[in-house]
C-alpha cells in the first residue's frame, strides 16, 4: 500500500538539504566515541543565565504550565516594547508584538500570511539556510540577489531590479548569518521606502542585533519613519543563550498583527507561560550576562581572525556581529562541499558548506565561534595543517 503525502513533502526534500550530510555524519562519529569538534551549528555554547532558569522554574512550581494568549503574555509583549522603545527611539506598545515559538516559527507565521503559492520574495545571498525551508513549505519562491565580495554589501539597485509582478516581500537579515554583516542605516531606510512605493513588505530578520562587536545595531524600526510596510523578527535564542525555549517575536502594523494572532491560533495555539515569564525576566534583568557573552563572542572572532591571517591560502570575511566565520577554501578547493567534506575526514571539524546559503559563498564554509578559546586554538592548527597539505 502506498499512501500519498502532501506536495509540500517534496518541496523540502530539496538538494539543497544535503549541505547538512556533514554535520549529520559528525554527529554520528561522535556519538560513537570519536573526537569531532561541531563548528557547524549556531547553537550558543553558554548556558542560559541562571538567573533566567531559577526564575522560571519558580513559574513552573507556581502553576505558569496552561494555555496563554494568542498573542502572548502582557509581561512579556511589555518587556519586549520596552526593548524595541529603548533601542528605536519610538515609543512602541505590546498591542504591536505577537509571540510565537522561536524566529523561524515567526517567520513561516508571517509569510504563511503574507504570501500565497507562486508568490515570489526577494531575499539577498548568501542568507540564513533555513529560510529554504520556510519558502518551501509555503510554495512560495526564492528571488536571490547576491551580496556583493568582498564585503558581502548589498545594492539596492539589484534588490528593485530583481521585482515582478509577483513579488510581494523582501526580507533581509541584518546583522547577517552566515556572513555577520551589517545592513547601514541608510540602506535600510531606502530598502523600505522603495519597497513601499512598490506596496511590497520589506522584513527584517534581526536574531543577531544584540552580538555585535565593532558599532551597534541599528534596527529597521529606528531608521524608518514610515513603519506601514515594515516588519521586524526577533528573538532571544541567540543574543540569551535560550536557543532550546523557542521563543521569539515578531513587530508589525495592528492589521498584520490581528492575522498573526489568528495564525498562531490555529497552528501554535500560544507559546507555554512559564518560557514566557522567564523570557520576560530575562529581559528585565539581562544586561550584564548578555555582554559579557557578546564580549566572549567579540574575542572568538579576533582569534579566529588572527589565526586566519596567518593561513594565506584561505580567505575569509572579518564579521562584524554574530556567532560565525566565513572561510574561502577556493585555492584549496571552488567546491565548499568537499572543503567541509576534508575538515571532517581529515581535521575532525564539522561545518557547513557554503552552497547551502547561496551560490555566492559556494566555495566557502561557515564555521560557527560556540567553542572556547582553547578549542578554537586546537581548531585552526588542524585548519592550517589541511590548507598547507592541500595547497
């Protein structure tokens, strides 16, 4: 007997699924014992704050384990108006934010109600890899415009040149996975008022916007003075260490924000109290935990660089935010699948190969900084022997 199953099904077993065949197979070498170092996932290495734990297991024992609102909880929606007021300038209200189960739940609850199969949405590359997945589900398709090498800089130009008629988005993520770049400040202002003289919706993936290094992030809600098209995600999985919680959130104009609730309603049905009571004190109370975790990612970056220059036959971006290094393997090999194929086999490193965010970093990989220093060091002698041997 053969059963049918959705066409959605064969949508996300798309070839580019197998860019994950290396970090699988190294999950599975280590299990068995073998010593594999994983740079391949953004998964913090930090635990959550303590502070944040106690106080939701005090949640937990006071009964917070029960439905909460389709929209969310008021304390956290406040919390997280607070945040957004504090770093806009403007005064946002809780009325304006709906909670959902992690960034990317936020992200397929948002085009799942802003586009229809067919739809077309311009995304520039390389991009976060799982947004294939959110488009896949949806049927909608992927316009990619390249970011521009050296320094992964996007035109606005390139972004309006690639609109139809069936465009209906551009989303971009700024600070950027997996290159760590920042958008500027007057980019993004272009960025959504073309987009609405177009009446497109111009997102803004913004996980990263508390890991920066070199200047602060400058939010999409800041610099845009008309907030009509503009829509902004974030979350607190990277930025809190809470990447297992899955609690994110999405601002947006009321009338967007009534279809989300109402989305979330039927696909999610809320997001469990006590996460949200401790994301909410996580808020409230996070300053001196979330920089010096920044700070300890600031120094991974440094070293990775330092070790970096000093392997002439690799080339990489210097990123200016996040938890990642893009690496060019091109004078070792132009397929990024074998250069992350070669760490594993010979290095013992996972990776992601770079094909996976786009074929402008086809001969990259990412490797990710959730690793101490003293692992880093253990990592780039291993990186710089494959680079000499193969070169």
């Amino acid at each position: 007997m053969s059963l049918p199953y959705s066409t959605m099904t064969q949508r996300l077993a798309s070839p580019e699924s197998d860019v994950w065949q290396v970090h699988e197979e190294a999950m599975a070498r280590r299990s068995r014992g073998e010593d594999v170092t994983i740079l391949s996932l953004g998964d913090p290495d930090f635990a959550t704050p303590d502070f944040i734990a106690q106080h939701t297991v005090s949640c937990i024992r006071q009964g917070r384990t029960h439905y909460s609102p389709p929209a969310g909880e008021d304390a956290l929606r406040q919390a997280i108006a607070e945040l957004e007021s504090n770093l806009s300038g403007r005064r946002f209200e809780p009325e304006q934010f709906v909670i959902l189960p992690g960034a990317t739940a936020a992200l397929y609850a948002l085009f799942a109600c802003l586009l229809d199969p067919g739809d077309e949405v311009i995304v520039p590359e390389p991009m976060y890899i799982g947004y294939r997945g959110v488009f896949a589900a949806i049927g909608a398709e992927l316009k990619l415009v390249p970011l521009k090498l050296p320094d992964f800089e996007l035109s606005t130009a390139d972004v309006f040149a690639a609109v139809t008629d069936k465009t209906r988005a551009v989303l971009v993520n700024t600070p950027g996975n997996p290159c760590g770049n920042i958008l500027p400040p007057e980019l993004l202002r272009e960025l959504a008022a073309g987009c609405r003289q177009r009446d497109l919706w111009f997102v803004c993936d913004e996980v990263y916007s508390l890991i920066t290094f070199d200047a602060p992030h400058v939010s999409a809600l800041r610099v845009t003075d008309d907030l009509s098209n503009v829509v902004v995600v974030d979350g607190l999985s990277k930025s809190h260490a809470m990447s297992g919680w899955r609690v994110g959130w999405i601002v947006a104009p009321p009338e967007l924000v009534n279809e989300l609730v109402r989305f979330s309603s039927a696909a999610f049905f809320g997001v469990c109290q006590f996460v949200q009571d401790g994301a909410a004190h996580a808020l409230a109370n996070d300053a001196p935990d979330v920089e010096q975790m920044r700070i300890e990612y600031g120094k991974r970056r440094d070293y990775a660089v330092k070790r970096l220059e000093a392997i002439p036959e690799l080339g990489f971006f210097r990123p200016a935010a996040g938890m990642f290094i893009m690496v060019d393997g091109s004078q070792v090999t132009n397929d990024g699948v074998d250069f992350a194929r070669r760490l594993l086999d010979e290095a013992a490193i996972s990776t992601i190969p770079g094909r996976g965010f786009g074929p402008t970093s086809a001969s990259f990989i990412r490797m990710s900084l959730t690793q101490p220093l003293d692992v880093l060091e253990t990592v780039f002698d291993r990186l710089a022997k494959l680079a000499r041997s193969a070169s």
